[in-house]
C-alpha cells in the first residue's frame, strides 16, 4: 500500500517544480514551492508508518522486547518540516505583495530589473 | 571538562540575543547594539577558547541535547559535535560576526526599524554557527532553513531601495528549491539508516551504497550547493550580495555560502566519504571550474561596485570547490585556505564598497572617481583586499592559490589525466581576470578624476575602519606567515575531514568506527615549499633600499618632489603634463576593457542573457542541474 | 658567512647590480641596433645609462588629481619584483634561491611589474594614463594565457608524468638530454614564448599600452624625475629577465661550469635575442590595435602553445 505515497510524493515535488519553472505568475510559484514541501512532507510520514503498528508510547524495556509501532522521529520531522514550509509560504507570499507594489506586477517577466 | 558545553552556548547565546533584541530593543539603540556586541563577542570567545582543546590537542567534543546518548549502538537524541572542520568553519562564522557587528554600527545608523534588522541579523548568526556545530543531518537542516529566512529577511532589510524586495524573492525561491531537496535527501536517508547522526550515518554508509542513498546523496549535494552558490545556482546571489545592506554583504559572503561549501565537504567526505570515486571528483572539478570562469566573466561585465564583488565571490567560491573535489589532502588544505582567505578579503573587498555607499552615496562605478583623495585609508585597504583576491605574492591569496595548482598538478599527475592540467591554465586565467576587473574597480572608484559632486566626501567614521584595517591586517598576516596557519588550523581540519574515526568514535562510543570498517589513512603534510624566510628578509631590505634611492635622489637639490596640491593656485600646476586642463575627464570602469569585450562579445551576449533575471529561468537552471547531477551520480557512482 | 652570500646574490651578482647593469645594456643595443637597420647612426650603447642619471636630478612632480602615496610606491614595487625574479631565474643551474616549484612563483611575480604600471598610472589621475592603464590590463590578460601554456608544457616535457616546475630541475634535464629547444615538441612553445617576450615588454608591435603617437605613453604620461627613471629600468631589466627565462627554459643545456663564463654566455644569448625578438620585429611592423593583439595572442599564440603541449603530451 505504500507505493502509492512514495509515487504520490515523487509526483508532487515533480508537479511543484514543473510549477515553480513553467509559471510565470509569482503567486503560483509560490504555491509551487508549497506543493514541494507537501510532497517531501507526504514522503517523511510515510517512511515512519507500519501497518499495524500501535501508537508509540513505550517504555525502554518494552521497546527492547521487540514491540511493533509506528516509528515516531519522522513524524516529528514532517511537523518541523510543516512549520518551516508555513513560513516560506508565509515569507514568500509578504515579498510578493512588496513586489506588486514596486513592479505594480505579478509576471515573473516584467520582475527583472537585476539582470545581466 | 566545561568547554563541552561551549558550542552549545554559543549557539544559544546569538538566539537569545536576538529573542532579547524583540522583547527589550524596540525602542532604544543602545540596548539593540549592547545586545549584539555582547552576544557576538561573547559567541566569538566561546568558540575562540575551543581552539586549544580541538585544534591543539586533537580533542572530539561531542554533546547530547537533553543527554540523550546512543542506545545499543542507535544515536537517538540530537548530538552537537565539533570536530576540527567543523571548528575552523565555525572560527571564520564568528570573527565575520564580529566584525560585522562592530561594523553595523555606524553603517546602519541612518535605517529605521533596526531592531528587525539586529533580530535577524543575530538568527543569521546563530543559524549557520548551528549549522557548522551540528552533528544531525536533520538539524542541520533546520539550521539550513533559519539561515534561508534570515538572510532573504535582511536582504530585503532596505526594501524601499528597488532591487532589494525583488533580490529576495529570488533568493527564497531558489533557496527553497535547494532546502527541499536537502530535505528530501535526508529522509531518503533516515529511510535508509534508520538515524540522522552524522557520525553514525558515516559508519553505516561506508562502502554499502544502494540506490536509494545514491539518490539522497544526489539530493543532498544539490542543495547544499544550491547554498553554496555554484553556478547554475548562482544567479540570487548575486541579486542579493548587491542589494543587501553591505555589513549584511560580508556576512554573506564570509560565512553564508561558507555554509554551503562547509556543507558540501562534511556531505562528501564525512558523511558519504565519496571522494575516492572519479566520477564525483570529476563532477566537482567542472563545476568548480566552470563556477570560476563564468562568476569572473560576468564580474567584468559588471557596472556596479558591489555586484561586481559578488560576482566575485561566486567565482572564488569555484575555487574551493574545484580544490575539494581533487580529493586529495593537499587539494582539501588549499580550498580550506582559500575559503578562509575569501572570508577575509572579500569581507574586506565589501566593507570598502560599503564604505563608498555611505560616504559617497552610490556605488555606481560610472559615477564615481578620485576618491583615493578624499578616502586614503578606504583606499589603501582596498588596495589590500584587490592584491590579495588577485593572488599577488606576499599577500594570503598567491598562498592558497598556490597551494591549489599544486594540487591539481600531482591529481593530474596522479590520475594520469591531462584535464587536470587545464583546471590549472583555467585558474591561472581566472586570476588574471581576477586582477582585470579589480584594476577596473581602483581606476573607476578610487583613481581617476574626483567629480565636482563628490567633492565634500569625508573619510568612513573610525568605527567602520577599525573592522577594515583588521582584515587588512590579517590578509597579509595569513600570506606571510601561513605556516602557522597551515600548521593550527588548516592542517587538523583536513585530517580530521579524511580521517573520521575519531568524528565517529566520540559520538557513538570507543571502538564503533573499527568495527563498521572505518580506518584511518595517513596524509602527508601540506608543503609550502617556497617558503624562505631569508628571501622575504632580504626582499624587504630590498623594498627599504629602492625606496630609499627613490626618495633621496627626488629630494636632493638637483630636483624635489613637488606636490602639485599645495600649488594649486600656481597655473603650472592645475594642468596635466599631457596638457589637458584638469577638467573631469575620468576614464570610468563601463568601458575600460573594450577591447576585451570586443573579442568576446559574443560570449557576453550570450552569457549576459542567460542571467535575464527571471525567477523561473533561475528555477529552470537549478532544475536542469540538479537533474544532471542526480544522472552523474547514478550513471558512474558504483 | 650564508648571509653574505645572500646579500651578495641579492645586491651584486644576480640580483640588483647585474640585472640593472646587464638590462640598461640590453636597452642601448635595442636602441643602437634598431637605428642601424633605420639607416640611422643611433645612440651611443650607453646611452641608457646616460638618460636613467639624468632623470634620476630631475624633479618630480605629483598631479593634482594623483595619489601622491600609491603614485610613487608603484616603480618601487614593480623594481623589487624584478629584482626578486631574477634571484629565482637559474643561470645555467647556479641560482640565488630554489624551490620545488618556483616557476608559479616566477609567473606570479611576472604580473607584478605590470600591475605596478596599471596601478601607478591610474593613480596619476590623467586620462591618457586611463587609457594606457586599460590596454596595458588587456595586454596582461593576453600573454598571460600562452604564457601559462607554454610553462606547462615544458614543465610536462621535462618532469614526464612527475611535473617538473623548478627551474632548476628544468635546467639539469637539459644538461642531461640537450637543450629544450633540440625537442621537436617543444620548438612551437619556443616561438610562442618568443612572441611573450616582447609583450611583457611592451615593445613596438605590442607596445599599445604606452603607444607614444596615440596616447604619450599611456601610464607614464604624468611621471617625471625618479619614478619615470625607475619605470624605464623596469623596462630595460624586463628585456634581460624574459630573455633569461627564455634561455633558462629552452636553451639551458650549456654548462661550462665557471659561473662568470655561464654569466657571459647568458648575456650574449640575451643579446641576440633580444635583437630577434624585440629589436628585428619593432623595425619591420606596426603597432597592432589591442583588440587585435588580443585576439592574435589567444589564437596563433596560445594555439602554437596548445600544440606543442598536446605534442609533449602525446610523448613526441
């Protein structure tokens, strides 16, 4: 059952980046760059689950004894990760307001003053 | 034993101060800068008194956040280690914040809202000090992106300036872009391993690579080089070294694509400890070297003061690479040295243009002229920073550029490959280029005619010298004596970047490296071999002698040196020799190498449109070069 | 008892005195031969000697718009360079100083007089020297590449698949197998290195830095007295130093082993090549525009260097 996180992941960091380099509205680039980070988030829980596996509240001998649970560090990982695309998105969309109102403009084209 | 809490501290210090600067340093300037000078002098002794345990004694510090130390061989917990890499990075990390600091001071004075400017300039800090400190992939990622913010918050610090907001997204975008892949590669790898220990990551992948880690090694370099800013990655930095303020320009060049390039050598020689296959060290040498040309190429295009330095930077950053990649040991104390000399002379090279900015109000090199008149220590210590980046002997720049030809001639002797040989014509010529558009820079800013308009400049306040004539000073210090810096500090990061036995066995526990096949391999010491101190002696005497025939014979009374200054008022003087009047007639930088230019206009053309400016081409390049990386990767790495 | 030998090696015999003396010489019999083949009498030989007195009792004068500091200290820096040069410059294996690898050394310290040059005529202000300071950049960047090309491929040819860059070790390679010129492969890297010398120089067809009909002489325009004194030293010392270095590096399999016999050989080789490459080419052409030097540099130049490296490569 999990192959079909892994090929779901891979296909949205696949479409974030085909979004981030084929758009030329900065709104939509940002939304490309989100789409990344959900897909790397889709990844990182996945690695962590177990079918079947039980919730994982363990004390040191228990987990000696070879219990079955999910694995908890990924889940801890995909919240930091979540955190930290919030504020890239959160940043990102800021600087796009700033440059609609230098540029009066959302094109990527029309966005080059510092070129060559 | 209490030192193995330093670099924790350190690394807390700056966040509390910039947690502090938000809560008590709205309002007053003097708590921000009390704030700052405390916690970057207080973060630059911590990690100075680490010098004696890890550089002289060898020592591994190793700590466990919340003391959660390695159960049954599993690395748990997050574990900070500082090895002698990982020190010498973190060394150039805290001297640049200092100086910054000291520097900001009076730079900034005439900004509002500092206190956003202090907060992020503290996270900054504190970010890639983490970074260089950590011993977890997965920190080191955080640290990654703490860095990514701050640095694209303060590059759009002055976003009333055009340029600056535009510069930023830019930034983010493909910074964001090299995270994710970071991050990717990370959890590949904890698919894999089953951990995010540094160490232990380096004993479980030593020689088993399976697909999977091959892709996450793939990964992993992308974005760390994305953060480094080789060249398809290149083009924000160059946005944003420009359109920073210029304290925040050193910082970033001093230690923020240090980041990266610390990043990148942790990942292939500890981490992955790859540097044995040639098709990695192949992929590193031409990417370097096709950094190199093309950062250089596009600096001489350049009409600005401050772009043109970070087309710079970009270009040295080539040179570290390239020296890396050789994966031998002298290759690695070359890029080492020259990523320590690059923090100081192109810190130096940016505290100059800042001081230009401030004084004189515009970095524009057509606009400017003559200010070596009005700016004498500006200049002199321009002059230092010009010498040393250009690689003239005695200054530390011909050290570490040296010590890379050097190296490439025994890799190409080695491997038997005369491609080798050419990286070494390549950096030969990127150095005159080098030269070329620093020329550029003295004739059009600092020589040449003074405008009417900048008449009135003034000398940089003291407090904005006093960081420049320190890095002067140290330029020429690392070139003269860089013995002494090969001997305490290049020659244990390099060993401890190829030896990880000890790295590993510190953090996991005595005897875990031997037994996952880990051994260590000794290296021949860097030889400088055109060390005379004899020679250097006489030389001065020498200097001291021609200046003397120079002087006295100006002086005698068969003819003195007349200042045409204090005659100004005398006619004779107010005209050339050539006979033009001293009208302004400056020749200014845009056109000082026509006839360069004119030869390889096409390349230009080219070259200058291909930097168009437009965040999705920037994207598509990082796309296109992280897939080639990735089809090296699996192509030839076994 | 060393650091006698030092100073003497430094001071008198290959370094200071000798270059000066040895270089001014070279000068007048550019300047002699040059005039006979003008169908002109031409200067006495001495008359270097003559003109570097005289403007060593002139006065100097600082222009107003110049950097007085910089503006004198750059002759004085590009004549310390020269001198230290020729210390590392063997002249048929007995050499001041040595080491493993002082021919990057050697290329380094090369770009020091020009630089001195550029940075000294732009801190006079003029903008004639503007101009000059420009082209003389270009001219750099120009040799440069031939230069480091040609170095490389002797160094292959000598030190094999170990890369021999002492000149010393260059030197005693050809004492053991005939002169670097007796190698086929390394006969176009001895035209190359041959077309270098006179743009290093500065001399007629490559002199568009200092092209007195156009520009007075580019960056020297606003020196006088001591400083122009010194460039002109420079210049002459270059003439013998390239010529050297020419000898040291193709024509080094002499040995007498009387060092002041070598020292006479020496001098006569750079006569005569000074008078092949800079004298015979300055009165039978005319000043190239820079674009065009640059492009004949990094083409026939660079392109006969290539050859021969690709040659000494393939083990011809």
């Amino acid at each position: 059952m999990m192959i079909v996180n892994y090929v779901a992941s891979v296909f949205l960091v696949v479409l974030g980046l085909y979004t981030i380099v084929t758009k030329k509205n900065i709104i939509k680039i940002v939304i490309g760059t989100g789409i990344v980070d959900y897909g790397i988030n889709l990844f990182i829980v996945s690695i962590g689950f177990n079918d079947g596996g039980t919730a994982p509240i363990f004390k040191m001998s228990e987990i000696l004894s070879g219990a079955y649970f999910v694995d908890p560090v990924p889940q801890a990982l995909t919240l930091t990760s979540i955190v930290i695309g919030a504020c890239v998105d959160a940043m990102a969309l800021s600087l796009c307001i700033k440059l609609y109102k230098q540029y009066k403009t959302v094109n990527a084209d029309e966005i080059r003053r510092l070129h060559g | 034993m209490s030192y193995i809490h330093f670099p924790v501290l350190a690394v807390m210090l700056l966040f509390m101060g910039a947690f502090l600067t938000v809560v008590f340093g709205r309002h007053n300037q003097g708590v921000r800068v009390g704030i700052c000078t405390v916690t970057s002098v207080g973060a630059f002794a911590l990690i100075a008194a680490l010098i004696k345990p890890v550089m002289l004694g060898g020592e591994v510090i190793s700590y466990w956040m919340g003391n959660w130390s390695p159960v049954e061989g599993y690395a748990i917990g997050i574990g900070y280690e500082v090895d002698q890499l990982g020190l010498f990075f973190a060394l150039l990390v805290v001297a640049t914040v200092l100086l910054s600091a000291i520097y900001s001071i009076k730079y900034m004075e005439n900004d509002s809202s500092l206190d956003f400017y202090y907060v992020l300039f503290q996270m900054l800090a504190g970010g890639v000090l983490g970074l260089v400190l950590t011993g977890d992939v997965f920190n080191m990622f955080i640290m990654i992106e703490i860095m990514t913010f701050s640095a694209v918050g303060l590059t759009a610090f002055r976003n009333h300036k055009w340029g600056a907001v535009e510069a930023a997204f830019k930034y983010l975008i493909i910074g964001s872009i090299g995270s994710s892949m970071v991050l990717f590669g990370v959890a590949i790898l904890y698919a894999q391993c089953h951990t995010l220990n540094m160490a232990q990551l380096s004993s479980i992948l030593s020689g088993n690579n399976s697909p999977a880690t091959i892709m996450a090694f793939a990964l992993m370099f992308t974005g760390l080089a994305v953060k480094a800013f080789i060249v398809p990655f290149h083009a924000p930095a160059a946005d944003s070294y420009a359109a920073a303020p210029t304290s925040i320009s050193m910082v970033f060049s001093g230690m923020v694509n240090k980041a990266g390039v610390y990043g990148m050598i942790r990942l292939v020689y500890i981490i992955f400890r790859a540097m044995d296959s040639s098709a990695l060290q192949m992929l590193m040498v031409v990417f370097g070297c096709v950094t190199m040309f093309v950062g250089v190429t596009m600096a001489l295009a350049q009409h600005d003061f401050k772009r043109l330095l970070a087309f710079h930077s970009i270009s040295q950053i080539g040179y570290v690479i390239t020296a890396a990649g050789l994966g031998t040991a002298l290759g690695l104390t070359g890029g080492l040295f020259h990523a320590m000399n690059h923090t100081l002379f192109k810190g130096l090279l940016f505290l100059c243009a800042g001081a230009v900015l401030k004084q004189a109000g515009t970095t524009n090199l057509d606009q400017l002229g003559g200010l070596s008149k009005r700016m004498p220590k500006t200049t002199i210590c321009f002059l230092v920073g010009a010498f040393s980046i250009s690689g003239l002997p005695p200054f530390n720049g011909f050290a570490s550029k040296w010590l890379i030809y050097q190296a490439a001639f025994a890799k190409a002797v080695e491997s038997g490959k005369i491609i080798y040989a050419f990286v070494t014509v390549i950096a030969v010529i990127v150095s005159v280029m080098t030269l070329a558009s620093f020329i550029k820079v003295t004739q059009a800013a600092f020589f040449g005619q003074l405008p009417a308009r900048l008449n009135d400049v003034q000398e940089a306040p003291t407090l904005m010298l006093v960081p420049m004539w320190i890095m002067s000073i140290l330029c020429v210090l690392s070139g003269i004596f860089y013995n002494v810096v090969d001997k305490y500090l290049l020659a244990p990061a390099t060993d401890a970047a190829i030896n990880v036995t000890n790295y590993i066995d510190t953090m996991m526990g005595g005897g875990y490296a031997a037994a996952a096949g880990v051994r260590n391999i000794a290296i021949a010491p860097a030889e400088f071999s055109y060390w005379n101190p004899i020679l250097w002696l006489v030389l001065f005497i020498v200097v001291l002698a021609a200046a003397f025939i120079v002087m006295i014979t100006g002086k005698s009374d068969r003819g003195e040196i007349l200042c045409a200054e204090t005659d100004v008022e005398d006619g004779k003087y107010a005209t050339f020799f050539s006979g033009e009047h001293s009208l302004p007639s400056h020749v200014a930088g845009s056109d000082l190498f026509w006839g360069f230019k004119k030869d390889w206009k096409k390349y230009f053309h080219v070259i200058e449109g291909l930097h168009s400016g437009i965040v999705s081409d920037y994207a598509l390049w990082a796309v296109a070069a992280s897939a080639v990386i990735v089809i090296v990767m699996f192509g030839f790495m076994r | 008892m060393s650091i006698l030998v030092t100073l003497f090696n430094i001071l008198i015999f290959p370094g200071l005195l000798f270059v000066c003396v040895i270089g001014l010489i070279l000068a007048g019999v550019d300047r002699k031969v040059l005039a006979r083949m003008q169908k002109r009498v031409g200067p006495p030989l001495v008359q270097p000697f003559y003109d570097f007195f005289k403007l060593m009792g002139k006065e100097t004068i600082v222009p107003h718009a110049a950097n007085k500091a910089v503006y004198l200290a750059a002759p004085v820096v590009g004549f310390t360079s020269l001198v230290v040069m020729m210390l590392f410059i063997p002249i048929f294996g007995y050499s001041a100083f040595s080491g493993s690898a002082d021919m990057i050394v050697i290329m380094y310290l090369l770009t020091i007089p020009a630089v001195a040059l550029i940075v000294g005529g732009s801190a006079s202000g003029s903008p004639y020297a503007g101009i000059g300071v420009s082209r003389e950049m270009v001219t750099l960047m120009s040799y440069e590449l031939p230069l480091v090309l040609v170095l490389l491929s002797v160094a292959k040819a000598a030190g094999g698949n170990a890369l021999c860059f002492s000149l010393n070790d260059i030197v005693s390679w050809q004492q053991a197998t005939g002169s670097g010129i007796t190698h086929a492969s390394l006969i176009p890297a001895a035209l190359a290195m041959l077309l270098v010398i006179p743009a290093e120089v500065g001399t007629q067809p490559f002199d568009v830095a200092e092209a007195e009909t156009e520009i007075c002489e580019g960056p020297l325009i606003e020196y006088s007295g001591a400083p122009l004194a010194m460039f002109k030293l420079n210049t002459a010392m270059k003439m013998f130093i390239m010529t050297s270095l020419f000898t040291c590096l193709f024509l080094g399999g002499i040995n007498t082993g009387i060092v002041a016999l070598n020292a006479v050989i020496l001098v006569a080789i750079c006569i005569l090549l000074t008078i092949l490459c800079m004298t015979l080419i300055h009165a039978i052409t005319a000043r190239l525009k820079i674009e065009h030097l640059f492009k004949f540099y990094w083409i026939v130049v660079a392109g006969l260097a290539v050859c021969s490296l690709i040659l000494v490569w393939l083990g011809l």
